[in-house]
C-alpha cells in the first residue's frame, strides 16, 4: 500500500528539459545527485524541489499527474533519477515517452497510464493517492490498477514487459535514494 500526494498536476508534452534543465548551469552537478535535484521541474514550479525534499524528511513519498507524452525529448536518465532522488514514486500520465518511461522504470519509478482523460483532471495537486496491492497486482501481471483519490477511484493501467515489472517491484519497496 502507498499513499502518495501529488505535487505536480503537468499538461501535455512535458520534456525532459522541463523536468531538469539542462545547460552549464545544471550539468556541472550531475555526479551530485542531491545537489542537481534542486533543479528538478524548476521552470514549472520553483518550490517543487524544496516541497519534495520536506515530503521525504518527514517521511512520505509523492506522485506526479501528466498528460500525454511525459518525458518526450532528450533521453538523459537524471531527469529520472532527480525526482526519484526527491521521493517520487508513481507518475500517471496519459502515455509516455519511450525512452523516458524506461528511465523511470530503471530508477524505480512506476509509470501508469490513465485510462480517459477525466482521469488526469479529477486528480488535482495536493490529493494524496492511495494504491492497494501493488505488489500483487505487478507480481501477478495485473494490468489494471484502481487508485483511489479521496472518495474517488481513478482506472490506471501499467505496460510493463516482465523484465520492467521486476525491476519496479524490487526498486520500489526502497524508500528514496539517499546519496
């Protein structure tokens, strides 16, 4: 069971640049994991990093909500890895890009995918996400995963090969990266 609040409801073709800038301000800290996690989503919320890192202190973990194609762009696995660093644990998204999904899923960051998009808009910054039996559900190859969002149940579906669902299973039961 993890109950994640949303820290970011994100449209459509959110990129890789939007999730961690690149550029000579950002790159020189990429061997300092927690130091280049400051920057993560700073063009769309510049309090999203210091709003993470104090979920994580105290204890808890964070979704993401987007639209379609999250993570299109460049494939630079830090844009993956930052977040993660920071607690994130689900994004749900409307489909993604390839290369960035496979990087979440490396990091161990679950991507589902919302089945309508009334899904995406009934969940809004701040909701917390309660998924039950994920573990199971992964395990057993349980396309389908109902969350719930207060007094709502939101549909999500993962499309993860058996390699990917491993993965996931092992990297999620750790509490965020401490580097």
């Amino acid at each position: 069971r993890l109950e994640l609040r949303v820290l970011l409801r994100l449209g459509d073709d959110v990129s890789t640049d939007e999730l961690l800038p690149a550029g000579a301000r950002v790159l020189p800290f990429r061997s300092n994991v927690p130091r280049i996690a400051e920057f993560a989503f700073e063009g769309i919320d510049d309090g999203y990093a210091d709003r993470a890192r104090a979920l994580r202190e105290a204890g808890g973990s964070h979704a993401l909500v987007a639209g379609r194609n999250y993570g299109q762009g460049s494939s630079r696995g830090h844009a993956a890895l930052a977040p993660r660093t920071l607690g994130l644990r689900v994004v749900l998204a409307r489909d993604f890009a390839r290369l960035h999904r496979q990087n979440l899923v490396n990091f161990g960051v679950l991507p589902l995918l919302l089945q309508d998009a009334e899904n995406a808009r009934a969940i809004d910054a701040e909701d917390v996400l309660v998924l039950s039996g994920l573990h199971d559900a992964l395990r057993d190859d349980r396309r389908d995963i109902t969350l719930s969002c207060g007094d709502r149940s939101v549909a999500a579906r993962h499309a993860l090969s058996p390699r990917a669902r491993e993965i996931v299973l092992a990297l999620i039961k750790i509490t965020p990266y401490s580097v």
